[in-house]
C-alpha cells in the first residue's frame, strides 16, 4: 500500500492547495511504514 505524507503551512482546512508533499513509503500496513516516514521528515 502506499502512504503519502503532506506538509501544511497555514490553516489545514482552508489552504488546502499550501499543502506539499513531505514523503512518501510503500508498505504492507501503516506500522512497517511509519518509521520511515518519520525519518523523512524529522
């Protein structure tokens, strides 16, 4: 499955289109991808 990661700047409702892609990770579930998203973006 893939998990995409975005970050906001701004108000997260109305600024929608502010937002940019932080990471993306290709995993069975959201456990195994989730350390490598945090890599990413810390």
């Amino acid at each position: 499955m893939k998990y995409t990661l975005y970050r906001s700047f701004g108000n997260i409702d109305n600024d929608i289109r502010k937002h940019e892609l932080a990471a993306v990770e290709y995993a069975p579930d959201i456990y195994a991808a989730t350390d490598a998203l945090v890599r990413a973006v810390a």
